[in-house]
C-alpha cells in the first residue's frame, strides 16, 4: 500500500476544530478534498500531516498557527468611516464585504467593530492565530 508523499495526489475526508471543539469544517458531507501534496495549495501543518499516511488511515493533527493561517497583523485592520461607504451599504458587525485594492484585486473584510462613525474592518482570514485540529482520513493516494 503506498503512502502519501510529495507529490502524491490525495483525496481526504476531515473535521476541523478549534481549542473550544467547534468544528469550522468538515467534508463528511461532501465529496472527499482533493489535492497534490507540495503545492502548497493546503495550509502547511495540514499538508505535513498527510504525509505518510496511506489509504484508510486516519488520525488528529493539531495545527499552530504558523503552520496554518498565521497570526494575526495589525496591519491589515484598519479604521474607516461610515461616509467611504457606498450609500447602499450599511456596514454591521460580522458583516462580510468585499473592497478593491489599489492594483484592481479584491480583498475580503470583515466588520469587527463600529463605533460612531468609524467601522473597523479586519483583512485577517478568519482563523488567522488560531490553533487547529484535524480528525483526517485517508480515502486515496495515487
């Protein structure tokens, strides 16, 4: 039976948690994930915990932040006011928006705060400084 290495594509069912146990996600419900290990198209301590597993095994990985979705930078929090907003939003904490940097690509936000007539958005993914935990199954290397 082969193992997962760099290089193999693998199909993967998981549940991933955080410390409080809430899962954030899972793809019990859905098609296994897909994906070829080494391009780096998987956060890196998921990836490393595929590695050498083969079909049918299943174990939990815990997953630093730095492995995953890194920590969270001040830097992409910012303080807007409510007038840069188009007319036909009306910003509310929890809110999902979408903005246009300045070279045209788009950036997901989230209201994480309003207060007044200043709304702070946060660029950070959110799982950024999170420490995560994957229940994983092997379903198939190839």
């Amino acid at each position: 039976m082969s193992q997962a290495k760099d290089g193999s594509k693998v199909k993967v069912h998981y549940t991933g948690k955080l410390d409080d146990g809430t899962v954030f996600d899972s793809s019990k419900d859905r098609d296994p994930f897909e994906f070829t290990i080494g391009t780096g198209s998987v956060i890196p301590g998921f990836e490393k915990g595929v590695v050498g597993m083969a079909t049918g095994d299943t174990k939990t990985i815990t997953i630093p932040p730095d492995e995953a979705y890194g920590h969270k930078r001040d830097e992409l929090i910012a303080d807007v006011k409510k007038s840069h907003f188009p007319p036909d939003i009306t910003p509310s904490v929890g809110q999902q928006l979408q903005m246009q940097q300045p070279d045209g690509r788009p950036l997901n936000v989230v209201v994480t705060k309003i207060e007044g007539e200043d709304v702070t958005l946060d660029a950070n993914h959110p799982l950024a400084g999170k420490t995560l935990t994957f229940d994983i199954e092997l379903v198939d290397v190839a």
